[in-house]
C-alpha cells in the first residue's frame, strides 16, 4: 500500500457520525485524506481524485439497506467518466439494525463497480447496531469483543493490500437469537410508541391509507 495514494471517502452528510470514526481508525493506521461526500453541487473533483488514487475507502451508513443516494449518484458518475486502471476498493457500511444481510447490498453495489469499471474489489467490512454508536470508539460497541479485532484485521488486509474476506465480519456478527429479536422489537415498538404520544398522536388509530379507505366507502368512491 502507498500511503500517499489512499483516498478515504465518507458517504455520511454526518462528519461525527459512526461512518466518519470508522474511517478515521483506518486512517489512524494507513494515513490518506478523508474527503467528506458533498451533499449538492459537483462530484466532478472527487471522481478526479478517485482516478488519481492508488486505493479507495468508502465508508458510509445504511439507508433503506444500501449506501446513501448521493454514494450510488457518485458511482455512476465515476462509471461515466470512467479512466480507472486497478485502483484497490475497499468498503464499509454500518446500520441501526443488529444484522448484516440488511447492509451487504452496500458492499454488492461497490463490487458491481469494481468489476465493470477496472477497478479491483479487495471486500468490505458490515458492522450491525451502529447507531447505537452514534460516532463513538468501536471499544463502545455492545459487541466489541469480537467486533474491534475483526475491524482491526480488516484495517491491517487494507495495509497488507489482500482481499478482506466477507467471513471476517460474518463471523464476528453471529445474527441475534429468536429471544433477543423479540425483545428488541418490544423496545423498539415502545420507542415508537412513546413518540407518537409524545407528539400527540393515538398509536392505536389507524393511519392515513385506512383512513382514506373508509372515507372513500362512505363516500362511494373506489
Ligand atoms: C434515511 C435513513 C435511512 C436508514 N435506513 C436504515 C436501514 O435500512 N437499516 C438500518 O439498519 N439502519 C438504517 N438507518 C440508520 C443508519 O444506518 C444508522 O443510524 C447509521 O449508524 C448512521 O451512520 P452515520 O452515523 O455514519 O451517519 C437509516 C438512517 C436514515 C437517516
């Protein structure tokens, strides 16, 4: 790896979020730049720096089981202009949710672009509950037994330049058990259902849609 060369990007329009520290704990370790994903205007700048680079993070959270619109806008700018010539491309993606299967699309849509832009895909990294986080050290994480050595041996494959295999961070996230699903949902409907009264609304009615299909049964519309 050639230090100087490395270009890290966080796709997270937060700077102090969860995306932003994990990427600058790889940083800690390979040096490079971390350029912050601009939320409007031209990307032109940051694909130029892209072409230029010899390796490339990417860091960013889970939106709707994917990377952010402006991450997905990025890459298909940079598959338009093109120019790349076996840049190494590394990812990482962390969620709200305690698995992994919702975030890995992240990861797919990186090596999609890898493999039909000449770029070469060396894996990524999915860190589950990373909300929680909300921006603090890894060492915070409900699982950091596992999670900070497993991160660490990612960040040292960036080093090494190897591929980082998907089975190190499936391994260090084994999905929770039937129990604690349940009893993380039971918190969560809570959660929803304190802010729906706190904001003065009747968690038991029903929503806009049935609403809206009875009103048009009375009325006699379909
Ligand atoms: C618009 C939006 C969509 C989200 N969608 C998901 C999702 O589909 N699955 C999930 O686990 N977390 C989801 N989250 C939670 C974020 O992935 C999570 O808060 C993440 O840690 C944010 O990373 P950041 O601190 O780097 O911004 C969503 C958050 C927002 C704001």
């Amino acid at each position: 790896m050639n230090k100087s060369n490395i270009m890290l990007i966080c796709a997270s329009p937060r700077h102090k979020g969860t995306s932003a520290m994990l990427l600058e704990r790889v940083q800690v370790v390979t040096g490079g730049k971390i350029f912050f994903l601009p939320q409007r205007g031209s990307l032109d700048e940051l694909v130029l720096a892209m072409q230029k680079a010899g390796t490339i993070i990417i860091s960013g959270p889970c939106y709707i089981n994917t990377y952010p619109a402006r991450l997905i806008e990025l890459l298909e700018l940079a598959s338009i202009k093109g120019n790349f010539s076996g840049q190494k491309l590394y990812g990482i993606i962390n969620g709200g949710m305690p698995y992994i299967h919702t975030h890995q699309h992240g990861l797919i849509c990186l090596k999609l672009f890898a493999e039909q832009n000449h770029l070469s895909w060396q894996g990524g990294f999915v860190l589950g509950i990373g909300a929680m986080l909300d921006g603090k050290p890894l060492e915070k994480h409900m699982n950091r037994k596992r999670i900070v050595p497993a991160f660490d041996k990612f960040i040292r494959n960036i080093v090494e330049g190897v591929q980082s295999p998907n089975s190190l961070y499936e391994e260090a996230q084994p999905p929770p058990g039937k129990l604690t699903t349940r009893i993380f949902t039971k918190f969560l409907t809570f959660l929803v259902v304190n802010n729906l009264k706190k904001y003065g609304h009747d968690p038991e009615a029903p929503n806009y849609y049935l609403r809206k299909q009875e009103e048009d049964k009375i009325n006699g519309s379909h």
